[in-house]
C-alpha cells in the first residue's frame, strides 16, 4: 500500500503532538506511579536482612505488575483532540527507580 500526502501529513502531525506532549505525559505518569508506590513503599524492608511478610511480597508483586503495565503502555489525551497517544517510559521509568531504590522493573 502506497502512502498519500494526507497519510504522511497525518503521521507528521501525530509526530509533532507526541513530541510535544512527552513531558507533560512524562509528568503525568509518574504522577500515577507516584500513587502506586505509595501503597506499598513502607512495606519494602530498609535492609536486606529484613524479610518481609508473604502477603507484604504478593502485594509489592503484584504493584510491580502494575507500574510495569503502566509505565510500558502509557495512554496520554491532549487537549487537542480525543485520539490518545501511546508513549513507553520503561526505561525513564528504570532510570528513576535505580536511582530512588536500586532495582528495576
């Protein structure tokens, strides 16, 4: 399938709206995450000789899931219209966590 001049000028202004949309949605994840993890956060031990309760580890598993869909999928809706846009901070995402807590997703 040949792509048309309006097929380019539409993937040009998606382009443009996920460009400049990447720090307010940026923001705005981690605005969310900011809310997962503080369901969890005071049960994650502050040593490694500390062992946490099972419900405590299925809770902390199961948030982790939940950062990792978030974070890997993140639907973002602009002002400029109702067509969502689709940004994966995983790796920002890792970036931060390895600088607060030293892991990963």
């Amino acid at each position: 399938m040949n792509e048309t001049e309006t097929d380019f000028k539409i993937g040009d202004a998606y382009q443009t709206r996920w460009e400049s949309n990447y720090e307010l949605a940026k923001q705005d994840m981690y605005d969310q995450t900011g809310c997962i993890e503080r369901e969890f956060e005071n049960l994650l031990p502050d040593t490694d000789n500390v062992v946490c309760e099972w419900n405590d580890i299925e809770l902390v598993a199961s948030k982790k899931a939940e950062l990792r869909e978030l974070v890997g999928c993140f639907i973002f809706n602009d002002d400029f219209d109702n067509t969502p846009i689709e940004y994966n901070f995983t790796d920002v995402y890792n970036e931060y966590l390895l600088d607060a807590w030293g892991v990963t997703l």
